[in-house]
C-alpha cells in the first residue's frame, strides 16, 4: 500500500506544498470537506468561477477583460478552437463571444497559475471551457492537474488527469478490495446508476420537464441578480441533458421489442456477419466531449447514424440508449436507428450485459462499458485510446476518418481475439483502481473520498510533475507534463 508523502516533501524552509482547487460554487462545500483533513499538510487556494462570498473568484477580472484581452501565450490558436468546440456552452454561442470568453477566462486563470505558484491543481473532471482551460494551462506550466468524479466502480471515485480520461494511478488496492469489485461488477444485473434511478416512466418524465421550466426561471434570476450572465453553469442549460418536450418520452414501437429473436433469427440466416454491440453514450458529456479526441463526436446523433449505415451492410449491428438519456433525446433519432438496415435497435431498459452475451464485438467510446467487455471476455473497438481502462483491456484503436476500413479491422480483431484468463480479469480490475480513491459518503453533490487517498492522489500529481514554471521565469514549460 502507497503511502503518504507529504511531510518528506515539504520544502526546506518547512513551507507546506501548495494546492490550488478549483470548482464550481455549488461544489465548494464538498471540496472542503474533502480536503480539510489535508489541511495541516497543504496549503490550499480556493478558487471558483462564480458567486461564492469568502472565497476567491473569477467574476469580477473575467468581465472587466472580456474583449478587451488577447491569446494567452500559453495557448496556441488551434488549442482556442479546440476549448470552444468542446464547451457544450460556448459552441453554441457566437463565435467572437466565444473567443472573447476564452481569453478572458484564460487572463484570470494564468494569472491565479502565475501568482499562487501550485504544485498541484485538484478539481473536478474537466467538463466546461473553464477546467478545459485550467487543464492546459497548467500543463503548460508543469503542473499536474489531478481531477476527479463519480467511478463506475461501486464506492469508488475515479481520478483521472487533464482533460483526456489519462488514469491518474495513486494507489495500490489489496487482494480483498479488488476481489469484491470483480464480484459486484460481475453481476448480470449490476448497473452503475451515479445516483440515479432505473427506471424511466411518464411520472418522471413529467417532473422532470417541469423542474426544467424551473430550473429555467430560477437560473436567470441568478445570473442576473449575481451579474454574471455569461457563467458556465447557467448559460449551459438549454444544451445539457434535459428534458425539456413531453414528445420526447420514447415510444416502445421506437425500439425492436423482438430483438433477442431477431439476433437469433438473423444468426441462422447470417452467419457470415457477427454482432456488433455499439452501445450509444451520455451526451454532451465529459468523456465524449473531451475524452474522444475526433470531434467529430461532438454532432454525436449524425455521427451515429453515419457508422450505422455503413456498417449494417456488413455487420449486424445492435445499439441501445443510455438508460440515463431517455427523454432527453429526439425519439425521431431512435427511429432513424430503428429503421436503418442492419441495425437491431434494443429497449434501453434491457441490461446491457444480456446484450454483451450475445455479441462478437463491442464498438464504443470511452465508458464504462469498456470494463464490462473485458471482463466478460468480448473484444472491444474504440476511438478513443485516452481513457483510464483502454490499453488494459487490449482495446484496438479505430477513427472515423477511416470508417470505409472498419470492416476489416472488427472483423480481424474478433478473430484474433483472446479471452482474458481469471487472473488476467483479476488484474485488470486491480490496475483500473489503482486510479480511484475510497468513497466515504456521498456529500452534497460530490463524493466525499478517504483523506488518505487524497493525500496519495495530490502527492502523485506533485512528484509526476515537471520542474514547475511561471510567467516571468526564465523558461516556460511547453511540452505536455
């Protein structure tokens, strides 16, 4: 087991290691409670992007310096288009706004960077154009920017670092914890809900679409009574998950409700094209909206579609929604699926490893349905080689760029194929938690992890870090930490 080593680390003049933390203000609770128990060995700098009376923030600069403040020479121009793009807000506002928001945000950021001197950056997942940015910025500095979030793993909270899905590995689990999450995860039934329901009815619907409109009207007032129009997380709700029309409840007729029986049927009549299971994703999301690195992702139903049509004259393909999205999509897109040759188009509330039993191969993204293959022996495809679970599940990368070859490499990576042993599936487990922290309690919003773990987390960011340098140093750092 790693240990802690914060006190070996301090500096010779007794200073503790600085800590800047970053999060939205609905998260500044938890986050101190998260670090509080670290306090004495961390000197720690809050900072949020919003109202947050007692604590240091970005409002006040960001609005003085909008349009009035030119590329951070820490970014490149093609890193600004990039941080626009990935913004689920700022790709749907004007261009000239965007840009002025980004270097504005960036003006704020390097500044609090260049002044504080961190050695470590902890937040939560990069998610927004604000972390995105906090992200680069940090790596252009040498620093490590350590973020973290609900895992897929029962009782575990995921780390990764920047904004790639990276692992940021920080522990070292003992036999009996990773044998319990193979078991737990093993089950046909086990879903990782992230405090959510799993069921979808009308009734919920219905709520839902009303606490939209409220959500509506008390988010304006917000933004207007705090002076902070622009700010991420109110500006945001007409692009996020919602559920917004009572037309977009699906229908059962949008789905093949017969769809074990047409696997089935087409296997006796098809044996010459294997089942792909292309399970469709939460989105806009973080680990499609910066995880995938093609954004081509980012029109996510289009691209859909498009691998669809050109792989269902090969394959059988069978998708299945995100139990999550229901309602928060068009139903006209399940139709779309539903009536696309060669595609078998599953109730989302079906487990999905029932489907996984049944397929040769699984194409996807980056969730966590990557863990689930692997561990049931199916052979994955993903065009996104960052995250944390990728390269230990043996996963083969594929771009959409080159769709027109996907046929030929599915079909030489079903027959390649070797399943993972016991022991191979053991250890797997074991490496994807080396990079998740104990979860507590649930806190307000955000996990509240085992201090321990955060103590080993921030260390690993520290001593994985380059040299750190600043603005006004002799050498900036430019390659990636």
């Amino acid at each position: 087991m790693m240990t802690s080593r914060s006190d070996m680390q301090c500096k010779p003049n007794g200073q503790r290691p600085r800590a800047l933390v970053f999060c939205r203000p609905y998260l500044l609770d938890d986050f101190r409670e998260n670090v509080a128990p670290l306090s004495e060995a961390y000197d720690f700098r809050f900072l949020t992007d919003g109202n947050s009376p007692g604590t240091a923030e970005t409002r006040q600069r960001f609005y003085a310096r909008l349009g009035a403040t030119n590329r951070d020479p820490g970014l490149t121009s093609e890193q600004e288009v990039d941080v626009m793009n990935r913004c689920r807000y700022l790709r749907n506002l004007p261009q000239q706004l965007a840009l002025n928001m980004v270097r504005a945000m960036s003006s704020v950021l390097s500044e609090e960077l260049d002044t504080f001197r961190p050695e470590v950056v902890l937040s939560h997942m990069v998610d927004d154009y604000v972390t995105h940015l906090l992200a680069e910025l940090s790596r252009v500095r040498g620093i490590v920017y350590v973020g973290y979030a609900h895992s897929y793993f029962p009782g575990k909270t995921q780390v990764t670092r920047f904004g790639g899905g990276e692992a940021h590995d920080l522990r070292e689990p003992n036999e009996d914890e990773v044998r319990r999450t193979l078991e737990k995860i093993s089950l046909r039934t086990f879903r990782q809900n992230y405090q959510q329901k799993d069921t979808y009815t009308r009734a919920r619907h219905l709520r839902a679409i009303l606490r939209y409109r409220a959500k509506q009207i008390i988010f304006a007032y917000r933004a207007r009574i705090e002076r902070d129009p622009l700010h991420v997380h109110y500006g945001c709700l007409p692009y996020v998950v919602e559920r917004r029309r009572w037309r977009d409840f699906p229908a059962p007729s949008d789905f093949h409700g017969n769809w074990r029986e047409k696997i089935q049927l087409d296997s006796s009549t098809s044996n010459e094209r294997p089942i792909v299971y292309f399970p469709l994703g939460y989105f806009p999301e973080s680990t499609i909206d910066y995880w995938i690195e093609d954004r081509s992702f980012l029109n996510y139903q289009s691209t859909v579609l498009r691998i669809c049509t050109s792989l269902g004259g090969h394959f059988r393909v069978v998708v299945k929604e995100h139990l999550h999205m229901l309602g928060g999509r068009d139903p006209a897109f399940y139709r779309a699926l539903r009536d696309t040759p060669g595609v078998i188009s599953v109730p989302p509330l079906e487990f999905s490893n029932d489907v996984l039993g049944m397929c040769d191969i699984v194409l996807m993204g980056a969730g966590s349905i990557g863990v689930e293959a692997f561990i049931r022996g199916k052979p994955i495809a993903s065009v996104c080689n960052r995250s944390y679970w990728f390269s230990h599940a043996r996963a083969t990368g594929i771009d959409v760029s080159e769709l027109d070859d996907w046929p030929d490499i599915l079909r030489r990576a079903i027959s390649s194929y070797i399943k993972p042993t016991e022991e191979e599936r053991f250890e797997f487990v074991r490496q994807c938690l080396r990079s998740t922290m104990r979860t507590v309690r649930s806190g307000k919003r955000w996990p509240i992890c085992e201090p321990g773990d955060l103590d080993l987390a921030l260390n690993a960011g520290r001593s994985s870090a380059a040299p750190a340098t600043y603005a006004g140093t002799e050498k900036v750092a430019t390659s990636p930490v």
